[in-house]
C-alpha cells in the first residue's frame, strides 16, 4: 500500500481550528494511503489504530523540532512515502529534507501567521523553504497574497478553505433553552465570543470601547466568553485575560460578561452556545506581522444559524459574506461594529438563520475532504 507522511504540531489533543483541520487532513489522506504521522503528545488517540505514529512533546519548541526530523527521517526510510506533507509552515524544512530522501511530493498546508510571522529567525530560515514545495495549501485569499509576497508562484498555490460540521438546525431551539438555562441567562439579548484571548482577536478592544455602548442601548445584554490565553502556541501573550478582567471591573460590566474557560471542539456545549447565541462577534485586529489568517468561528457560528459581526481584517473576508451571514465593518471602526450587533439584539437586523446557513454549507468537512483529496493527485 502507498504511503504519506504527516508531520505536524497541530493535532488533537491539542485544541483550536488548526488542530481540528489538521485532524480532517490525516483523516483524509488514511483513505487512500498508509499513514505515518510525526505530532504532538497524545496524538495517537486520536487517529485510527492502524495509523504509524510517533509522538513527540511540543515543549521546548527546539526539542520538538528536532525530535521530529529524526523520527520524520527514520519513517521515510522505512515506509518510503510518495507523499510528505506538513502541517503547518513551523514543519516545512523538516517535510522539505525527508521528502527529498526518496523524492516524494512536497506539501504543506500555510495560515497567515506561518508566513507573517515576526521573528527574525524564521523568516529568513523558515519561509524561504515555501519556495521548494511542490504545493501549497492555503486556508484564504489573504493568505495566498502573502504567500505570493514571498516569491511562491501563483500556480503553485490553491485556497482550501477549512471545513465544518453542520449540526441539524431543528435542534437551535431546544439548544437554545438548554444552555440558557444552564447558565441562567433568561431571555437576555446574547452575544458570544469563541477562540483564544490574545491581542490580535480583539477582545479586550471589544470589551473596553464597544462593549459600554451595546449595554448602554440593549437592556441586560450579556456577552459569553468561550476560550483562553494560549499555553503551548508558539506566538503568544500572557496576560492578556488578566487585562480585560480589570478593564470590564473598572467600567462596571462584570455582571455582563461570562467567562467558561475553553471547550474541545466536539464538546456538545460549544454548539449550544452557537445556537444559543443571538451574534457572534468577531473583533479580530490589523496587526503588522499577525494577521487573522480565515477566521473559522465564523464559519461555525453560520453552521448554526448564528450571524456574525466582524471587522474586515486579513482574511476575515472569506469566513463572513456580508447581509448574508453576517456584517464585515471596516477595520477600526468602533462605532459601525457597535451598531451592527445593536441592531441584531434589537432585532432591526433580521438574518434568518436558514440563510445565515446557506453560507455555511460550502464549508462541510465532506466538501473539504473531496477538494483536499484532489490536491493529492
């Protein structure tokens, strides 16, 4: 039987978008292939028991990387992959070097911040090796422009958004009940927040110049908070929870805002916080060198039904269609962001979420894996 080799940082039980789509990559290339991972600790429960894995920690950064080119290089060796792929650009040079052992295909899946980046080091010995892939995959159009930024030809690239489950909307309401009354939140106008709480998803922004003016004009409006700083991300930034608690004590909103810590993705209760949610609302920033590369929550809230309002950054553009399922707001400006989710919780805004769904559907993990599976030939 055929083989391919994944290497990758980005695997359950690690949680986030990334790991989830790294997670449906394995799964689709063990339809047609042997295969043979190198990923994080634990990885091994997660993949089907005939899968060749070898498990490395991720912690420190430098251990991981070069656990994973020895382990990459005996597999290759052994198995003699016709397929390297790699999950993320962090395993480009290892992917790179393997492949060459037996002149296997070279692919490679990029996010925005593999390419942006900033760090002195790894742009100058990382990216240069996007160059040498035989493939790219991209999850957006921005990224693609950064990607082209860095010299990779045009047509050596393909834009393969990240998939979606979609949960059967008869279920929204009960859903909807259920998890409101869990947390006791009535019939409260309801706004949710989903992904790691680092500078770049704006939350604090939101919670410090937004947040006052929708309290202010929507009666007991109530924010959900679903997600945590990030520990074993290899850009990330501490304290960045401990800012927004003291900036929502000093304005007066802590009765507003409920902080639940972070869900896997296949845990029931993060659905029924799509479902019970009235808008999403996605702050996400311009940031020089760390950009939103798609914006997958946004995809996921659609999946349910559930609008989302987001500012118009890297590549947020492809996750939300605007009057369709959600409202894009340009970059920094607070006050059509404000009144854009004002005007959803007063119901002046009115998305069915049929149609809100209608966005969603071109995202289902089935279009993902006959899409991804037509790369590999």
């Amino acid at each position: 039987m055929k083989s391919a080799l994944l290497i990758t940082r980005n695997l359950p039980p690690l949680i986030g978008g990334m790991e989830r789509l790294v997670w449906h990559i394995a799964d689709a290339i063990h339809q047609h292939f042997r295969l043979l991972v190198v990923g994080p600790d634990g990885c091994s429960s997660h993949l089907s028991n005939d899968v060749v894995a070898r498990e490395i920690p991720i912690r420190p950064l430098w251990k991981f990387l070069f656990f994973s080119y020895i382990h990459a290089r005996k597999l290759t060796k052994l198995y003699q992959p016709e397929i390297v792929f790699c999950g993320s650009g962090l395993t480009a040079p290892i992917g790179y070097f393997v492949a060459r052992q037996v002149d296997a295909k070279k692919m490679v899946y990029l996010h925005g911040l593999d390419v942006e980046a900033d760090n002195f080091f790894y742009q100058h010995l990382w990216t240069p090796f996007f160059k040498r892939m035989d493939k790219i995959l991209v999850n957006s159009n921005f990224t693609r422009n950064l990607v082209m930024s860095r010299g990779v030809p045009e047509e050596d690239i393909l834009i393969l958004h990240p998939g979606v489950t979609l949960p059967n909307l008869d279920k929204k309401e009960s859903a909807r009940r259920a998890f409101r009354e869990r947390y006791g939140l009535g019939d409260y106008p309801l706004m949710l927040y989903v992904g790691r709480i680092t500078p770049r998803k704006g939350l604090y922004v939101f919670v410090e110049k937004i947040l006052p003016e929708i309290v202010n004009k929507c009666q007991g409006a109530r924010l959900v908070v679903i997600g945590e700083e990030p520990k074993a991300a290899v850009a990330k930034s501490a304290g960045e929870l401990e800012r927004i608690r003291k900036r929502l004590k000093e304005n007066g909103l802590e009765d507003h805002v409920l902080f639940l810590g972070s869900r896997p993705q296949d845990h029931p209760e993060l659905s029924e916080a799509y479902f019970a949610a009235d808008v999403l609302v996605f702050p996400v920033q311009e940031r020089p060198g760390d950009n939103e590369g798609f914006g997958m929550v946004a995809i996921e809230a659609a999946a349910h039904g559930t609008p989302t309002v987001a500012f118009k950054a890297g590549g947020v553009t492809d996750a939300v269609k605007n009057g369709v399922s959600g409202f894009l707001v340009p970059a920094g400006d607070i006050g059509q962001f404000s009144q854009r989710v004002i005007d959803i919780l007063n119901r002046r805004s009115k998305l069915a979420a049929t149609v809100v769904r209608s966005f969603a559907d071109r995202f289902g993990w089935g279009v993902f894996t006959k899409n991804f599976l037509k790369t590999l030939s």
